[in-house]
C-alpha cells in the first residue's frame, strides 16, 4: 500500500460518524466559514486560513502587483487540494497502492469580462481543466474507478460543477 491510510482504519475512523449521519441526518450538515478582512493598502483582502494568513489581491492582470494571492488561483489550488485528499481517502478505501504523484488543475478566464471591457465575455472561469498523474501499479479499470470516486466525492469538484444556491447580503457596521 502506498499514500495514505489502510482501508480499515479508514473505515474505524467513518464508521461513527456515518451511523450517526443515517440516525440523525441534520447532524451530517456543517455550516464551513471562511474569513477575510479589508486590507488597508491597495486592493486586498486577509484570509484567514487556519494554518497561514493569506493576503488576497488582484490578478496581475486586473492590474494587481503579483505579490498577493489571486482568488482564482485560491479556488483552483482548493479543487487540487480537495482532489488530491479526497483521490488518497478513495485509494485508501478501494484499497489501490498509489506511491504518490501530481494533482494539477488549470482554469481559463477571460479578463475582459471582469473588467467590463467585453459585455459579452463571462465573468469567472470559462473552463477548468483537472489532471491526476499517479505513481501506481493499478490496472486502468481501477484507475477510472478512482479518478470517478473522486470526482463524485471530492466537495469543491462537485460545488463548482453543480453551482450552489448562492445568496448575498450587506450591513453597514
């Protein structure tokens, strides 16, 4: 076995709170927050993200700097982040060797929309492109079996490709 955890110890892990979801469903509903706070220099924004401040900015080619992080850059490294958790957890759990490897993802996005140069040009990733290159000795068959498991349980995968009901609000402070 490779990466990750044995199958067992996956499944002692899930197994409670897998009862407990099918005993209580609403217990299995978490509401995930995510902060940020107006930077006071340029056009930025701190997010806060448990491990590190990451300090938020424009693309350089919406006239950013290049010294913060760009947000589509954050969304694209959150999909290869929860791809590649969520590849090793389903590896684990189908009991596939995989030694390690590369989960890349690249993103299309037309500037023109976001700065209202283009009417017609859509604002946000016009496509994404998520690629898996795996040291493993698996046969192809469970090569899709796994890269399918992924992509049907990997959180961000699935909320960028399903477009959630999305509401926003405002209050002065």
């Amino acid at each position: 076995m490779g990466y990750g955890m044995k199958a067992e110890e996956l499944r002692a892990l899930q197994a409670p709170l897998k009862e407990r979801y099918r005993d209580d469903p609403l217990t299995g509903v978490v509401t995930m927050h995510a902060e940020g706070e107006l930077g006071i220099e340029g056009v930025t924004c701190r997010v806060e993200t448990g491990r590190a401040l990451v300090e938020a900015g424009l693309h350089e080619a919406a006239g950013g700097n290049g010294l913060t992080a760009c947000s589509g850059d954050m969304l694209l490294e959150a999909l290869v982040a929860c791809a590649g958790v969520t590849l090793s957890a389903v590896a684990s759990a189908l009991e596939i060797s995989v030694r390690g490897g590369k989960v890349r993802a690249e993103g299309d996005l037309d500037f023109r929309g976001t700065l209202a140069v283009d009417r017609e040009a859509p604002v946000g990733f016009r496509d994404i492109r998520l690629d898996f290159e795996l040291d493993s000795d698996a046969t192809d068959d469970e090569l899709t079996k796994l890269i399918s498991l992924t992509e049907r349980f990997c959180v961000v995968y699935q909320t960028i490709k399903s477009t959630p009901r999305i509401s926003v609000a405002s209050r002065a402070a």
